[in-house]
C-alpha cells in the first residue's frame, strides 16, 4: 500500500477533501464506500467490516487516533484523526 497522506496535498498547505481521501482509500481498499470529513482534523471512512478492519491494521500505527464504531443498527466506520 502506498503512504497516505491524508493532512495535506504534496507539497502544498491545503487540506485534502473527503473525496481526496475516499480516493486514495479507494485504490487500496475496493470496500470503501464513503468519506466524511467531522473538522478540519477528524475523518471517517465508511465501508464493510473486512475493509474497515484492514485499513484499521494498516493504518493503526501511523495515526493519531483511530476509532472503529459498529453499533447496533447504524453504519459502522473508521473515525481517524491524521
């Protein structure tokens, strides 16, 4: 998998966009089915359990913070903080 960079574009100070991220993602993980962007800092990748766990792995020591949320009868995603 490549490195992610999911602060800010190459090169620049501008801020990746969720569809920014939800492509890079895409790439990578063909179960991605949404990025949200809760602020500037915190995102959240919707996709099915298997992908979420796979990135979650992937990613988990690379990040600030990454948190999987699967409740009961809501959608279950990834919220990351960079």
């Amino acid at each position: 998998m490549e490195d992610i960079n999911i602060n800010k574009e190459p090169g620049t100070d501008k801020d990746c966009t969720a569809d920014e991220i939800y492509h890079d993602l895409k790439k990578d993980y063909g179960g991605v089915e949404k990025v949200t962007l809760k602020d500037k800092n915190v995102f959240c990748v919707y996709a099915d359990d298997d992908t979420l766990w796979q990135i979650f792995e992937d990613i988990m020591d690379g990040v600030k913070s990454i948190e999987f949320n699967a409740g009961a009868n809501e959608a279950h995603y990834l919220e990351i903080i960079p």
